[in-house]
C-alpha cells in the first residue's frame, strides 16, 4: 500500500514543564500537634520583610524564566490556600503572599518520560484555510514524573500534499485546573477544569484530578460529535486509572476552554478502548468497545455517559492480530459506509495497524478488512520504552486521504498519510 511516513517526529521533552499545587498531606500533624500546613505558613510570617524578599528573589531567580506569569500563579495558589485556612491577606504583604503560594507548589516535567498515542480532529477554526488545507487539532499522551499520564495538545494544518506543519509550542505550559475545597481530598467525578485564560491550547495540559484518575488520563479518542440540531462537540473518551482500577471516563468540551471530565457507567465502561461514531446512527448512540480484551463489538445507548455490552462484530483473524485486536481511535465516515481504523497484536507482542469498513446504515455488518497491517513497527519506529508498537487513538478524514498520527514504542509520535481509495482496496 502506498502510504506517506511524514518525516516529523515528536519526542518526550523533559523541559516542558508547569507549576502544579504540592500535595503532601497538608493536614497530617506533625510531632507537635499541628498541621504541616500551619506550621509553613507560620514559618514565613515569622520572617522578617527582608527574608521574605530575599527567600523570594531566590525562588524568583530559579524559576520566574521558566513560567508564564510566575508571580501570578504564586498569587493565584496563596488565594487557595487564604481561602483553606481562614487567613487575612489584607495583613500579609505581597512578597510574603507570594512566597507561600510559592511553599505550595512545584514543578512538574509532564512530557519527560513519552509523548505518544495520539487522535486528531478538526479544528473548531477553520477561518483562513486555502483550499486544500484543514486545520487540525490533536491530543496527545504525555508520560511524566511518576509514568502519570496526562492529556497535552497540539494544533497544526494539514494539506491534500501530505503537508504538515505544526503550530509552534509556546515557550510555557499552563495546567488546566479546578480549585479544591479542601486540600488533601481529591474531588469526586464529574469536575470540570478550565484552561488558564492567557493559555494557548497548544500549551495547555489536563492532569488527574479525581482519586480515579490519580496515576492517569489514558490515550484520549477525540471525535468532533455532531448532534441532531448541528450543533458540534468535541468528545473524547479515555481511560482513567488509580494504579490498580481502571475505568472509562468521557471528555466534553464545545470550546476547549472548559472541559467536562465523565466518568461513564455500564458494563462496558469497566474497560478501556470505547471509541464513539461522531454522530448518532438512527436514534442512537453507537461506540467500538474491546470489553473481553481480545475482540471488537457494537455498542448502543441512549445516553453518550452509559455503555453496556454491545454485539460481537469482529475477532483476530489475521497471524499479526492473533493475539488481540482493538480500535484505533473512532469510525471516519466515508461515502462506502464507515472506516475503523484497528490494531491488531500478533507474535512478540508486535503492534500493527489495519482498516475495516463498517456498513453505513447497519454497522454491525462488516463490509471488508485489511488483510495485512497498512502500519507495522519496523527499523527505527521498532525502539523505544515499549518496543514494536505503532498506535493511534484517532485519525482524521481530509479529501481523499486520511491524516494518520501514531504512537511509536510508546514514546514518540509519527504522522502518515494514506489514500482511501487504497485503503479500501486492500480489504
């Protein structure tokens, strides 16, 4: 198959980093009967305005180059605090303010371990594109400190020439965030968090919040979701993880300035994978689901927050998915009926990627697949922290092409560009 590898790569970077609130259990007492909070904040209203100014210059230094608006964010995480522990910042000076904003902080490397399994979207402006372009939006999973998984972004345009280019990173990231009530409990699902105002979305991440989600946002599926009065919203479901459970979770968003963070219901949602039709499919919801691990079925529902077991469409076939198969990301609709993009697992853990065509109106007929992978790991793309292992969470439709970001050894991100029409005759 005449597929187009894009010479870009995208690679972790540990010195892309944010400032995210220090949790160590603020409330624990100490030998002496006080809260490790308290007795911080005391500390630095005991010192001097001279050592408030010096301890803070020095934290300044160190730091004040390697965040967007540092002073602010200090001043925005002493409000929290203020507002946790019943002080009166009407006594306390700004330098002191700051320096216990400063106190509850730290630095987080978000990307320092991998970037990969990303999905792409339209994206939600497209003012300005030349015919043959598209504007696209992608997320990506970035490994950090901890291996925690968090969502991080990318905007870019693609063209009908197998061109990429990629939006410049700003030179700081900001962390997409609620604010907590109290400071040693995690809040319960749903919640929404907002990216910072002055923060472009291809600087901003989104973190665990809940207790569910606490070791990870796992390979968000992004879908620009059409409902029945037109209107759009960019959905996306993921897998959330605490360090033993798992779960599936579902992101909404309608301008990527608030983001609704779901957890899901139903049988199907206790597993990872569910990828969601961009629109309703007669009076109903559908999703591709992998709820046995090994095969892919249908799923129904009346309700984008509640999946159960669906029916049984397709099952390894082919020697290099064997031991598994999956979705890579949600079904691209296309005039022969809808095209979903798999992953299949064979011999030595090998990842490769293939297509099955899905009828328009019944998907749970299935049309056509790949016979051999359009997408397998071989010479470079073979190394990594996880070798051989090519995946996507979600491709987009651009004329007659599909732009194909993917996964590489979990840990870096290439793109491809193939031609439906080829696609469609290897099945």
């Amino acid at each position: 198959m005449d597929l187009f590898n894009h010479e870009l790569r995208l690679h972790a970077d540990p010195s892309r980093v944010v400032v995210r609130p220090f949790h160590i259990a603020w409330s624990a007492m100490n030998g002496q009967g006080q809260s490790r909070a308290k007795r911080l904040i005391a500390e630095v209203l005991e010192m001097t305005q001279a050592q408030a100014h010096a301890q803070l210059q020095a934290v300044l230094k160190d730091f004040e180059e390697r965040h967007w608006q540092t002073r602010r964010v200090f001043m925005t995480r002493y409000d929290e605090i203020e507002a946790q522990h019943g002080l009166d910042g009407s006594e306390i000076g700004d330098e002191k303010r700051q320096l216990i904003g400063a106190y509850f902080c730290h630095e987080y490397s978000y990307a320092a371990a991998a970037l990969m399994n990303p999905s792409a979207v339209p994206h939600f402006d497209q003012s300005g594109m030349p015919a043959g372009s598209q504007r696209i939006l992608m997320s990506l999973r970035a490994v950090g400190e901890g291996h925690i998984s968090s969502v991080a972004f990318r905007e870019g345009i693609i063209t009908t020439n197998n061109e990429l280019k990629l939006a410049p990173e700003p030179p700081f990231a900001t962390a997409a965030d609620t604010p907590r009530a109290d400071e040693d409990v995690a809040p319960e699902g749903p919640v929404t968090v907002f990216r910072h105002r002055d923060s472009t979305l291809s600087g901003t991440v989104i973190f665990p919040i809940t207790d569910a989600q606490s070791k990870g946002l796992e390979d968000l599926r992004l879908v620009q979701f059409e409902h029945g009065d037109g209107s759009l919203e960019w959905l996306g479901t993921y897998t959330a993880y605490n360090g033993s459970k798992i779960q599936s979770e579902l992101l909404r968003t309608k301008d990527f300035r608030a983001f609704d963070l779901v957890p899901m219901t139903g049988t199907a949602a206790r597993n990872k994978g569910i990828a969601l039709f961009p629109r309703k499919v007669g009076s109903e919801y559908l999703a591709i689901g992998r709820q046995d691990g090994e095969n892919l079925y249908l799923l129904r529902s009346d309700n984008l927050e509640h999946w159960d077991d669906g029916e049984l469409i397709l099952t390894p076939e082919h020697p290099w998915e064997f031991v598994q198969i999956g979705n890579c990301g949600p079904p691209i609709e296309i005039d022969e009926g809808w095209l979903l993009l798999t992953h299949g697992v064979g011999a030595m853990r090998k990842y490769s990627i293939g297509a099955a065509l899905l009828d328009k109106t019944d998907p749970s007929k299935v049309l056509g697949r790949t016979r051999e992978p359009i997408l397998a790991a071989a010479d470079q793309d073979r190394e990594g922290y996880v070798p051989n292992v090519v995946y996507s969470c979600g491709a987009i439709r651009h004329g007659n092409k599909l732009f194909l970001p993917y996964g590489i050894a979990d840990s870096s991100v290439g793109f491809a560009f193939v031609e439906i029409s080829e696609l469609l005759k290897a099945m």
